[in-house]
C-alpha cells in the first residue's frame, strides 16, 4: 500500500489503529484495529455517522474494545 496516495487524516487513523495493536501486545494488525480506531476518531465521519442513525456510539465503541480484548497477544 502506497502511504502517500492516503489523506492525512486516513494516515492518522492507520497510525491510531496500529499503536493500538501495539500497545496490547497484539501479534497481528487487523481490521478490527482499523475500526476501532476509525469509532475513536473524534473529528471523524463514521463516529458521526453512526450517531445520525440514531444507535449508541459508546455501545459501539465498548463492543469493539471488548471484540480487541481477545486478539491473541
């Protein structure tokens, strides 16, 4: 993947999402990773959009730190 074709903003949200997987001791970088840290993205559109619909964005949040917590470390 060409890095320098991506937005900053979708640089930043990779770079979230992999110091994430780093600092649990994750083996392995996977999507999941992606949108935990695309739902943690304050200034992002799917935390937005996700609220537009009308569903709890903190459930949300909660779920997928709870779906990282069984990553194999």
């Amino acid at each position: 993947m060409n890095l320098e074709k991506l937005t900053e903003q979708a640089k930043s949200v990779l770079q979230s999402a992999q110091m994430y997987a780093v600092a649990n001791s994750h083996q392995q970088f996977t999507p999941e990773h992606i949108m935990h840290a695309l739902l943690k993205s304050e200034d992002g559109l799917v935390p937005q959009l996700i609220s537009t619909c009308g569903a709890d964005i903190n459930n949300i949040n909660n779920n997928s730190s709870n779906g990282l917590g069984y990553q194999p470390p």
